[in-house]
C-alpha cells in the first residue's frame, strides 16, 4: 500500500481548497512568527531567518520569559525592529500581517499549533517529528491539504550534498549490491534533575494537551529538559535519529517499512527512553537497522558512533554529518569526500549547518512567493512518512510486539487503533476527534 493510500482508507483526504495569499516581489521580506524560542529556536532557526535577509520578525512566542527575552536580544542586535511577544500562540496568530510561521515548540504541541496555522492561511516550517502521535499526522494532512499552504519540514541533512554524493556511488556499482543499511547514535542523552518550577515559566500552558508532568531542568537550563520525558518526546530515534532515517529513505528510494521489530534495554525501572536500543525495519527484504548506545562499547572508529553504514557486496560506505567514506571488503580506506571526522560541534561543523540553515530560509522564503511547494527538499509528506515510521517503531518498542505493516496499516494487532493515539489533557480536544465526529469513521 503506497502513502496515499493509507490516508485516503482513513477518510481523511479532501480536495485542497486554494487560499489565495497574493503575490510577493524578491524585494518584499516575509512576514514572520516564530512559537518557541528555545535553544534550537532562537539560535538556529531565529538567527538564520535573520541573516538570510528572507524575512522581517514580527513576532515571537512562548510560555517562557527567560527565552524570550534572549530571542529579543538575537533581533535586535541584528539592528531589526523589536517584536511583538506573545505568551499563546492563538494572540500570535491574530497578529496583523502575518505570513508565516516556525513551529519550534516540543513535538505533542506541534499538531495543533500546524492545524491552525492552517485555519489561518499562514505558511510553516514545521519542526520534526511532525506529530507526537498517528492520529495527529492524519490530521494533520488533512489541514494541510484543505489550505494548500507552502510546509518545510526541518530536515537540515538532506540540504548537504552527500545523499546525492552516495547515491550517485552506489548507482555506479562501486560498492557491490547494498546489503543492509546501519543508522546509529552512540551517544549518552541523559534525563535532567526534576526541580522547582520558575516563576518565569507557565508550565501548565507548556504541557498543554500533554500531561503535566514532573519539571526536569538542568542546573543552568533556561527552560525545561522535556527530551528526556516519553509523554514530551518519543526519543532519540525521533528526535535525532529520524534525521538518517530520512537521509537513507532519500538515497535509496524507500517509502514504508514492511516490518518493525524492536529490542532495548533501561538503565533503571523508572527510566523514560532505553540507554540501548536496537530497532529493525524491513523495506522489502532490505534491513535498515537503528542502534542506539547510550552506555556501553560503541566501536573501533570514534567518528562512525553517530551517521550511516550501507553496507555492500564489494565495499562499506560510511556517511557522517559532514562527509562519506568507503571502506573496501578488508576495511581499508579508499575514498573520502568532506571531512567525516569532524565532530558534532565542531566550529567547523556549526559553519556549514549555518550555510545549510539560510539556505533552507531562502528557499522557504521562495517557495512562499511562488506558492510551489517543490522547492523545498521536505515537504509536509516527507515530514509525514519520517514521523509515522519513527512513531510504529517506537509502538514495537514500547509494546513488546513485532508490527507487520501494510503502508502504515498494521495488520498483526487484534486492536491497532488503540496504539495510534494519544488521549489529550483537558480541556484540549484531539483533532482527529473532530474529524471522526464528522465522518463517522
């Protein structure tokens, strides 16, 4: 079963519904929101909106003052006009003018800030993953259909030219018929301290649809460490991982798994992510495996801890964040592009993400002038397909289950729609419900 299908079976298809936004010269800057000014927020996505030169700031949001009052300085100091702040991001989305904006808020808040930016006509960067559940994605794609509206997705790798480097290498046959394919991050994540709640931050507000969960907040933190919380965040594989799995989807061709299976260990019974996870994806007799080590050997080359093997007939390419490598059968070096020992971090590193990022906001900003969204290498159904995959392995996970699937249909659970979604927090209402409501399905 392909993706559309998938979606059409689950009546959430419509015709798209055009909203005309106008037309905009190169010479007018894109009106932009930015809801959630945390670290990855203001230093990556807010100061690199700024210096592609795309977009004029006019307003910014979140439950914590602490982070707006940084983003404010990121303006400012970048001689633009201060602002407007907002602590909802339903007073944001009133705000007179708006075009756009970035949705860089923690992943349960992302399906209903998406849904009505929709409502509204505003064009997203949208962060990944997409969704917290599959329930959400659905309809989510169903808002986005119906606006039509111009949707990145935050998948800054696909940007760098090594996916089409590596594709173009094992088309030519160098490394022999691709076996298996190996993601992994070998890299400790650790879970913050639960601590008092600041004044500065509205919490309740913050976890939103979610539950209000314990606040976790390292020492010399700004604002919570919600990562390393499961009802926040899926995990590693999710949140950092989804970024290879998307990389070797692109360079092979893939679209859904066939199967997913599952192991993982925990540090300890009140643990929220495994320290050790092994998940397995069958893409029609292809293994794409995912290994996580937080604790533990991790292997004899440092800089291959976190990246991709594929693994061939007649060689082993290597794909790090900042080149590849090939390694012949008897695991010698015998070509490099890039630098892949790099490491994360690196000034060097953080130069290049910095190019990638303004390029990302040009094109954003492109695509939003012309209204095609085939500018931009994630569209809103990469971002779908990425997220969805990450969220079944991690229902294999938490379930103990091997999940044999159909597109996204698993077809091995005598009740597989109990796993697709997550009961929201009064008085948030799910939006698939609405939708059900509708429809009757």
């Amino acid at each position: 079963m392909k993706r559309r299908t998938f979606i059409k079976t689950t009546s959430l298809a419509s015709p798209g519904i055009f909203i005309h936004r106008g037309t905009r010269t190169k010479e007018d800057r894109i009106k932009l929101g930015i809801i959630g000014t945390g670290w990855w927020g203001r230093a990556l996505l807010l100061s690199h909106a700024l210096a592609s030169g795309e977009f004029e700031v006019l307003a910014l949001c979140d439950v914590n003052e602490k982070a707006i009052e940084l983003a404010l300085d990121i303006v400012i100091s970048a001689g633009r006009q201060k602002p407007k702040t907002y602590k909802d991001y339903r007073e944001l989305y009133e705000h007179p003018q708006l075009d756009a904006v970035v949705i860089a808020t923690p992943t349960h808040w992302h399906a209903l800030q998406f849904i009505d930016a929709c409502k509204k006509g505003l064009d997203v960067w949208l962060e990944k993953p997409i969704s917290y559940d599959i329930r959400e994605a659905q309809a989510m794609w169903k808002a986005h259909e119906k606006a039509q509206n111009m949707v990145t997705v935050d998948f800054p790798r696909l940007w760098s030219p090594f996916n089409t480097e590596i594709q173009s290498f094992i088309q030519s046959g160098k490394a022999g018929e691709i076996k298996d394919i190996q993601f992994q991050i070998h890299n400790p994540d650790g879970t913050a301290p639960v601590t008092d709640q600041p004044d500065s931050i509205d919490y309740d507000l913050f976890c939103g649809p979610a539950p209000k969960l314990p606040y976790q907040s390292w020492p010399d933190g700004v604002g919570p460490y919600w990562r390393g919380q499961h009802d926040f965040n899926r995990g590693i594989l999710a949140d950092w991982g989804i970024h290879f799995l998307e990389n070797i989807r692109q360079v092979m061709d893939l679209e859904t798994p066939n199967q997913i299976q599952a192991l993982g260990a925990f540090s300890h019974p009140k643990a929220e992510h495994p320290i050790n996870q092994e998940i397995l994806f069958d893409y029609s007799g292809l293994p794409v495996q995912w290994s996580h080590k937080g604790w533990g050997y991790k292997g004899t080359m440092p800089h291959t801890n976190i990246g991709i093997l594929y693994n061939g007939t007649e060689a082993t390419i290597f794909s790090g964040d900042m080149g590849w490598e090939v390694y012949s059968k008897d695991g010698v070096l015998i070509h490099e592009m890039g630098n892949a020992k790099i490491p994360n971090g690196h000034p060097d590193m953080m130069h290049a993400a910095s190019l990638i990022f303004i390029e990302q906001f040009k094109a954003f900003a492109d695509a939003i002038r012309s209204q095609d969204n085939q500018i931009m290498k994630a569209p809103f159904r990469i971002g779908f397909d990425a997220t969805v995959t990450t969220i079944m392995a991690d229902i294999a996970f938490r379930n103990s289950i091997d999940l044999e699937l159909n597109g996204f249909q698993i077809n091995n659970h005598n009740n597989p729609s109990s796993h697709l979604l997550r009961e929201y927090r009064e008085p948030y209402t799910h939006p698939y419900k609405h939708i059900k409501a509708r429809t009757g399905n």
